[in-house]
C-alpha cells in the first residue's frame, strides 16, 4: 500500500511538472553563417523552451578562409548579440595539447540528443584519437543551457590534459570613431558571484569552488536603458575536476574564464545564461538568485 501510494505520488507529481512548464523543443538542421560561401560545414542545433531560445552552430571554414592554409573550425553560440554570442568563440576545449580549431568534424558530428524531459544536441569530437562529447541541453524549467563534456567511451587514445576557456562580451562594446575599442577604454567590468564582487583588473583573479556562478558586467553599460548595452550574462561552474580556474576581467571588450582540468578527469559541468532581451544588472542578480544549476 506504501509503495503503491508513493507510485501515484510521484506520477501526480510528473503530470503536473508536464502541465507548468511546455516540453523543450530541440532540432539540428543546415545553418547560416556570416560569409557562409567561405564554409564548407555550417551546422546549427537550435534547443528552446518556454523562456529562452539558444543556436548552437558548428562551422568549418574552406581552406585559404582568413588566409589560413587549414581548414578553421568554429563552434558558436547565439541567444542574443553579445554576451556569449557569435562575436567570440564561446567555449573552447583544448586537449592533450591540440586546439579545437584544428579539428576536422564533419556535418554528423553534432546531432540531436533527448533524454526523458531534456533535449538538446551532443558535439562529438577527436582529437587525434582522444574523443570528447559536449552535450548541451535544456530543461523545462529554466532559461539556463546547460551543458556536461566528458572522455567518449569509444577513445582510442586518453584525455590526458584538458584546458577549457570562457569568452564573453559582458554588456556591449565601446565604440570610438565607429571603430570597437578592444582594450584600455572606458570599460567597467565586473563579475557577481555567490560570495563577492570582483572588479575589474589588469591581473587575473583565481576562482575557487565557492564561486559556483560569474554574471558578468559591466558597471558603466549596465543595460539599464538603450543607450547602456544589453546588460550581464552568466557562467555557472561545477569545480569537480577543476584543478584551476582563473577570471580575466580587464579594461578590454571581452572577459575570460580559464579552466585547467584534473588528470583523469571523467566529466565537466557548466551552465550558461544570455537572454535575448535587455536586462539590467539588478533585475539580472535578482532573476539569478534562485536559479538551480
């Protein structure tokens, strides 16, 4: 009778789940790109639910693109124009010492992935015999785009070094005679996390397992109006096989989160939020208060 009554318990509890909150939706099609002619692969996972919409797009560029004798690969995010979107290369994994933009995936190396209530698209990768899976997905009841990477359990060689980095435009950049200020401008950068404030500066600042969440910022362009930017996005982090992790927040357009992994490493976890809307710093810190990663 216990058992039975627990069962309905957690049916009920699943029905009314279903009922709040509509299901994510996820799909992998042909892409666009700026300058698609000079791309031989342009492949595009578009993962959304109710809150939040988010493009994913794999790119290999044709030999002699940008003057390079390679093929250039790009794995791009879009949810809005800055932030983490398709001006900086969001995410990038290097391991055992090769970049990811010296890879050669092909059109089916980003599919569709599904499991119960989440949807969204796995990227798998081989550098030089050591595969890696980066599997992105939504849930129903967040805007967040979570995301975990992990050794494919088909590697021919190991992981044995793994270095992630996080590249974001907090806010928007500094436009000067219609060119972009890339560094030394007027630049007021800043990332809140659970336990403080850090402030812009020229050093990089060591992170630890505390700060579970960066929204990065920008004091100045505080997306408070039209005329100050689009306002933060946000990094959250799972430390579990981080051996370091440092925060590059300079007087520079973008800021970075470097990450170097344990040996041995059996998965990382990330979430990352960027709105496709302007948001304020205090309504942004607000709405992220509860968010559960």
């Amino acid at each position: 009778m216990k058992f039975q009554l627990i069962t309905v318990v957690g049916m009920l509890a699943v029905n009314l789940f279903s009922a709040e909150y509509s299901p994510v939706h996820a799909e992998v099609k042909k892409g666009n790109i700026y300058r698609q002619e000079t791309f031989s692969i342009v492949q595009t996972a578009v993962v959304s639910n109710q809150f939040n919409t988010c493009r994913l797009t794999l790119a290999l560029s044709k030999p002699g693109t940008w003057n390079l004798p390679e093929p250039y690969m790009k794995f791009l995010f879009d949810a809005g124009k800055f932030g983490f979107g398709s001006l900086v290369d969001f995410f990038t994994l290097k391991v055992n010492g090769i970049e990811m933009n010296k890879l050669s995936p092909r059109p089916e190396s980003l599919t569709r992935w599904e499991e119960k209530e989440l949807a969204g698209a796995e990227l798998k990768l081989n550098y030089n015999g050591a595969k890696v899976v980066f599997r992105f997905f939504m849930r129903p009841d967040s805007p967040l785009l979570f995301a975990s990477v992990f050794p494919a359990g088909d590697t021919l060689e190991p992981v044995r070094t793994a270095q992630a980095v996080f590249t974001a435009i907090p806010s928007s950049y500094i436009l000067k005679n219609g060119q972009v200020v890339w560094r030394n401008g007027d630049y007021q950068r800043m990332a809140v996390t659970p336990v403080r404030t850090i402030r812009q500066t020229a050093e990089p600042v060591p992170l630890t397992p505390a700060d579970t969440r960066l929204i990065l910022m920008d004091a100045a362009l505080d997306g408070s109006s039209d005329e100050k930017g689009y306002g933060p996005c946000a990094l959250f982090l799972d430390y579990r096989g981080i051996e370091r992790a440092v925060l590059s927040i300079g007087n520079a357009w973008v800021s970075k989160v470097t990450l170097d992994f344990t040996p041995g490493w059996k998965e990382f976890r990330f979430a990352i939020w960027q709105p496709s809307a302007r948001i304020s710093n205090a309504d942004c810190i607000k709405r992220l208060s509860s968010e559960k990663f």
